[in-house]
C-alpha cells in the first residue's frame, strides 16, 4: 500500500521533486517519436471521436446514453487489440455499469508495470439539460456537454493507446481500461459500484487517470498526486425545552446555543492545514424534521420557547487517514463539552478515500514530468490536493501509485458552457503515450 508523507513533508518533498525533474530534456527515442507523430497525425480523427462521443446525451441517469459511449470506445479499444466486457449494476442500483478493456502480454508475462487507466462515460447532463451537445467555436476550442469532464480525457488515453499500438509498443505490456458510467454520482453502495475497479487495482502497479488537466497561474500544466477524501458528519443536539425568560438558567442554553458552541470550537480548535468541515444545512427549533434523501428539511418553533433540537449536516474534508483521525477525535471532544441543560452526538460516515501524497505518487509525477520536457512541452507541475474535488481514483489510491489530471484542458465544467481545448488533447496524449511507454519498459 502506498505510504502517505507527513503533512510537514510534503511540500519540501513535493519541491525537491519538482526541481530533480526540471533538468534539461533528454531527447526521444526513435521509438517515441514515432509515438509522438502517430499522436499528432491522429489529431483530426480524435477531434472527430470527441465529436462523436460528446453528442450522445451520457447524463449519469440516462443509462441507455452511457451505455451508447461506452459503445463508441468499446470499438475503439477493440481495433488496438484490447478484450472487452462490459459490467452491469445491479437494477436496483439505477446505474449502466462500466466498460472494462484489457490487453495483456504474450503466455502472460508482462513487460514493465502493469498499468490501470480510467475514465467515465457520464457527464453531469441528462437529457433536459440546457447546453448544447456538441458546438465548435473556433479552429481550437468546442463548447458541450461533457467535452472536458470528461470525454476529453477518454479520447486523450484512446489516442494514446493507438499511438503505442502504432509503434508497436503495446506488445508485452499488461494494460486495463475502466471507464466507469457513474463516477459523477457513484452508485450506492460504493462497495459495489466500485468494487471491480478495486479488484483490477490490485492487479496492477500504478493507475492512471484522464480527469481534466489544469494549469498553474503562468500556464504550467499541473497534473494530481493527490486528492482530499470526502466524508460527512451528522451532529444532532439536544436541549431543555421551556420558557425563554429561563433561558440560561432553569431552562439551560438550549439546543440552538449549544449548537453554537460546537460548530464555533470546531472552526477555532479543529484547525490544520488540507482539513475542512462545512455546516451546509442546519435546523432548528421545537419541532424539526429532515429529508436526508433530498437534504432538506422543516424546522418550526417560537421565539419565547428555548428551542430543544438542532440537526446539522456537513462535509468532512482530509488528506490522508491520520489527519481524518485526528479531527474525529477532537470533534468528539468538543461535542462531549457541553453545556448546562443540553447534549449532543456526532457520527461520521466516508465516502471517497484519500489519495494521499505519496512518494509513489510523487516519483509518477517526476516521470510525467520528464516526458513532457523530453517532448518539448514543459515541466508538469503539482496541483494542490486541496484544489481538487472528488475523482474515481481515489477508489484505487489507497493500493497502487497514482496520477491524475492526464486529460483534455477547458474550463466552466459542469456548466452550460463547459468548454474543451482542442489543441490540448495533442499535448495530453503525447505526455501520456510517453509516460505509459517508459513505465511499460
């Protein structure tokens, strides 16, 4: 399992790397440069995937649209020499599945790391969403549904792919696709949505994941070494209901103020740095009830009564499990602390595991790097883990060295005018094919 730093030492480690990969370029090979031009001779055919795929409608719960671009890839995929199958949910669950493609080296031997790559075929729109499918604007950039989080990155690891297949570099390599049909809203219970995913990490060596690209504030790409688990706690307060004249004293401070205390020694004593803990819905007064499917809730009470309930829901935010720890301990402490005439409890539930900033990590990223520079195309940089949202690789973090942001650049994901770079899937695949090329030595 990779062994996440001490928070103290990321950024010196995570600095000395970055510099040890800002050496002069090495060159290419004349096997990856004839990667590097399969890449860009491909150019105008992933243009025209990207297309194909973005005017789909793939919404998370439009399960017929994500099974159709699960469709397009799987063609793709096969033409490179890849086995495919494709994974169905439980009915239950409301959820198309996964698409799974596999290549492996001859008699079973495999040359190199045996590489996880992975993408997914949904997108935040259904059907009734209003943005376009598909919508050139200019020479280099479209405007769709989905074009950058994240058909952009598919079709960057798929060109890729076909340019290691082109130069015969797929031969003896152990490589697994897993474009997943519900990473925007990962189906319920986790344990089986992802549990494929999971089982194929530990039968891997290092994952890699085509989430969006970014760019630092001077334009240096940035890639993900890490990524903060989201979790949620569930404070329920009680106090002693009566009149307000008592308030303070026979009646005690009462659920809202106690509510108060909490939350207030959360912000001021639970402090470290990468740890957040957000309050999004609170309730309270007399009489209280909530709608935990549809996070809303009613909430009544009198402004001469002391209130005696309160309900807060939040997200937990944590670098790595030991920091996690720490928070629930001090929490809980705090929550124990309370007032005169009220009490409360707090639970805690995860959700996406850390990707914790790993030396493993950090090493990929170093490689990364020195792929770009050896192509011409700069230093890779490092994007805060507290920069980024949840991502599927967090699912496969915890067992095997990981990277992530490998994709397509662009903006306003998740929004109307979401937007792709058309110019960056060339550079993206040409990183890509280099790094996976070298690992796969």
């Amino acid at each position: 399992m990779p062994r996440p730093f001490s928070l103290s030492f990321v950024l010196p480690a995570l600095l000395s790397t970055l510099l040890a990969t800002a050496a002069q370029a090495q060159g290419l090979s004349p096997t990856e440069q004839g990667i590097v031009d399969e890449v860009k001779s491909w150019q105008l055919d992933a243009i025209k995937l990207l297309e194909r795929s973005a005017r789909i409608n793939s919404g998370t719960f439009n399960l017929a649209g994500v099974r159709a671009v699960g469709e397009v890839y799987r063609k793709e995929l096969e033409a490179l020499g890849f086995k495919t199958v494709w994974i169905d949910m439980p009915r239950e669950m409301g959820r198309a599945g996964h698409l799974v493609a596999n290549r492996t080296g001859a008699q079973g031997k495999t040359r190199g790391k045996r590489l996880l790559l992975l993408g997914h075929l949904d997108t935040v729109f259904e059907p009734d969403a209003p943005a376009p499918l598909w919508e050139r604007e200019t020479d280099s950039t479209a405007r769709g549904q989905g074009v950058g989080d994240m058909k952009g990155g598919n079709v960057v690891a798929i060109a890729a792919l076909r340019a290691l297949h082109r130069a015969g570099a797929l031969d003896g390599a152990t490589i697994t696709v897993v474009f997943t049909g519900d990473e925007e809203e990962a189906g319920h219970p986790r344990e089986v949505s992802r549990r494929d995913m999971v089982e194929l990490a530990k039968l891997s060596d290092v994952a890699l994941s085509f989430e969006g690209a970014v760019s630092g504030p001077d334009g240096q790409p940035m890639a993900t070494v890490g990524r903060r688990a989201t979790a949620f706690f569930d404070l329920d307060v009680k106090g002693r209901q009566g009149h307000s004249s008592s308030v303070f004293g026979r009646s005690g401070y009462g659920a809202v103020y106690e509510a108060a205390r909490i939350l207030d020694g959360f912000r001021q004593q639970v402090v470290e740095p990468g740890l957040t803990f957000n309050p999004g819905v609170i309730l309270g007064g007399t009489d209280v009830s909530i709608d935990e499917a549809n996070s809303r809730g009613t909430a009544a009470g009198k402004t001469n009564v002391v209130a005696n309930t309160v309900t807060v829901r939040g997200d937990l935010r944590y670098l790595d499990y030991a920091q996690r720890d720490r928070a629930h301990a001090r929490m809980r402490e705090i929550v124990a602390q309370s007032l005169p005439g009220a009490g409360a409890s707090i639970t805690f539930r995860d959700s996406y595991p850390p990707m914790a900033v790993t030396p493993g990590n950090l090493k990929l990223l170093a490689l990364y790097s020195q792929a770009s520079l050896d192509a011409g195309l700069g230093a890779v940089g490092a994007v805060p883990p507290t920069a980024r949202g949840a991502g599927d690789i967090q699912f496969v973090a915890p067992i095997i060295d990981s990277l992530d942001g490998l994709g397509a650049s662009g903006g306003a994901a998740h929004s109307p005018d979401e937007r792709v770079d058309l110019t960056s899937l060339e550079r993206s695949a040409i990183r890509a094919a280099l790094l996976m090329y070298r690992l796969t030595r």
